[in-house]
C-alpha cells in the first residue's frame, strides 16, 4: 500500500498560483518581475567577478560577501522557471519531483544564506574586536570550511523532511497558494498525518534561522561594546559605518522571511494577495538589494563596479 502510494505521488501534478484577480494581466506583470530576476542575476553576477578578479578583494569579508551573491541566486533562480512559465501562460503544472526539488533548492539557500550573514558577523566581530589577529584567525582554508559546513547543515536536515512527503496521499486540491512550492504549502494539501512534518519543520526552522539570528545578535553586542570603547567619535563612526551594509543584509533576509512565517501561520484567512506578496518579496527582494545596498556603502566594490561599467574613465581619472 506504502509503495502504491508513494509511486502515485511521485506522479502527481501540483498546480500553481499566479496573482489572483489578475490573470489577465499576467502578461504585463511578469516585466517587472524579469527585471527583478534581470537585476538580481546581473548585480550578483557582477559581485562575483569583481571579487574573483580583484586581488585587492580577496579578504575574508569579500569571500563571504561572494558566499551570499551565490545563496541569492540559488534561493531566487528556482522560481524563476516556473513562475515565468505561469505568467506567460505556458503551464500552470508541475510535477511532484520538480516540486521537490525546487523546495530543496529554494529551503537550503535560504538556510545557507542565513549561515552566510552569521558568518559576516563574525567576520565583523573578529575585524573590529581583534583587528590585528583578523588575518590569522579567517584564513582562506577557514573561510571554505565555513562554506562547506553552512551548506550541509542547510541541506542534510530537509532530505527526511522532504523525503516523507513522496509517501503523503494528495487526496484534496492539488492547487498550490504560490507560484513556486514551499514544504508549508504542499503539506497542508495531504491527506495524513503530517505532524511529523510540521513539528521537525519547526524545529529545523528554530535550530538554524534561531541560532543563526541569537549569533548574529550575540556579535553585534560585542562589536557595541568594543565600539563603544573607542575614545574618538570619528572612530566609532568609521566602525560602525563597515557594519552598515551587513545590518541591511540581515534586514532584508530576516524581515520578509519572519513576515512569511507570520501570514503561514495565524493570517491563513488572508486574502491570497497578501500571501503572494509576501513569498515574493521574501525571494525576490534580497538578491536584487544585497548588490545594491553593497555596492554603494562598500568603497572597494564600489570602485570594482565603475571599472567594469566605465573601465577608461576611471584609468585615465586614475592616471
């Protein structure tokens, strides 16, 4: 019965969700949505080769900062496959296992990015606390390690989460309430006991985003007090300021995805509008910011970037 099941499942098909009361509109929708995906693709894109070729930015912070381009796209490139195939009415179906693998891909990212932000933390903490050990303590091997391990403890805790869902009977709708899947959507959609499912969901939620965001915190109360113990006011403003751009970072990341969270668990009567919005801006917002906001407040990239756009204004303004 298990494997009659389980083979039924592997060969079901989930239907998404646009944007409801707005299908006919689809069409002129999805161009802001392909110059989001353009945007992020391209700023992270070009994050990645200012780092790679740069020398001057191979430092511990541009590592992790080229560790957190990589955690965007693959947290947002998932669902720009399936979401572009519903707005331009191509499909609204997906299969059981594309679904889970875009659920795999899409859950491990975000974890991983969240492991990258507590790791930029850290770096911030050791380059403002102990600046003269920085370059002994974050060496390259350590820094790869850091990757490595943010990576597995992403991946390895959802493959019995997921792997539970191909024995779940979808005897109800098999309408989706995104445009992509999410592990919260599909299980509200079996017919069976899913309280494993959500418990274990939970706990892996409060294990990796809780830890991360306590250690995120327990940082920037270090970082406060050593700042605080700068005796100039330049001083402490210039330490301060080189913690700018990961603040932003972990605002992005952590805002929507707590406001997700919320609209999931106690706002299930409302209106789907609201729901669409939220996993979008939850996915789609912080690859195209992060760049940005990078960019801007960091003097290195910043000049990395006018040099790729404008390589022989800023040689001869050099000159």
């Amino acid at each position: 019965m298990e494997a009659s099941n389980s083979s039924s499942t592997l060969s079901s098909t989930f239907y998404l969700t646009g944007i409801p009361g707005y299908e006919e509109f689809h069409h002129w929708i999805s161009i802001p949505f392909c110059l989001f995906y353009l945007l992020g693709i391209t700023g992270n894109c070009i994050i990645l080769h200012i780092v790679r070729t740069d020398p001057r930015l191979h430092e511990p912070m541009y590592y992790f900062l080229a560790m957190l381009s990589l955690s965007d796209m693959g947290m947002s490139l998932p669902t720009m496959i399936s979401l572009l195939r519903l707005l331009w009415s191509i499909s609204k179906e997906i299969q059981f296992n594309i679904c889970v693998v875009q659920m795999f891909l899409i859950h491990t990212f975000s974890f991983t990015e969240s492991s990258v932000l507590l790791a930029m933390a850290l770096d911030r903490y050791v380059a403002i606390c102990h600046p003269l050990r920085y370059a002994t303590i974050l060496t390259p091997k350590l820094i790869a390690k850091i990757g490595i391990v943010a990576l597995l403890r992403s991946a390895i805790p959802l493959i019995p989460l997921l792997a539970r869902l191909a024995f779940f009977p979808f005897c109800h709708s098999h309408v989706l309430s995104h445009s992509y899947c999410l592990h919260q959507d599909i299980i509200r959609l079996a017919c069976a006991d899913t309280r494993f499912n959500v418990i274990y969901g939970l706990v892996v939620i409060t294990m990796l985003w809780g830890m991360d965001s306590l250690g995120i915190l327990v940082s920037y109360v270090f970082i406060l007090r050593s700042v605080l113990r700068i005796a100039s006011r330049q001083g402490r403003l210039k330490a301060l300021n080189t913690c700018a751009s990961h603040i932003c970072a972990v605002l992005i990341l952590y805002v929507p995805m707590i406001g997700l969270s919320i609209v999931h668990r106690f706002a299930k009567r409302s209106s789907p509008f609201m729901h669409i919005f939220m996993a979008h801006t939850y996915l789609m917002v912080p690859p195209v910011l992060n760049p940005i906001i990078y960019s801007v407040k960091t003097k290195q990239i910043r000049q990395g970037v006018l040099h790729l756009i404008l390589p022989h204004k800023i040689c001869s303004s050099s000159m």
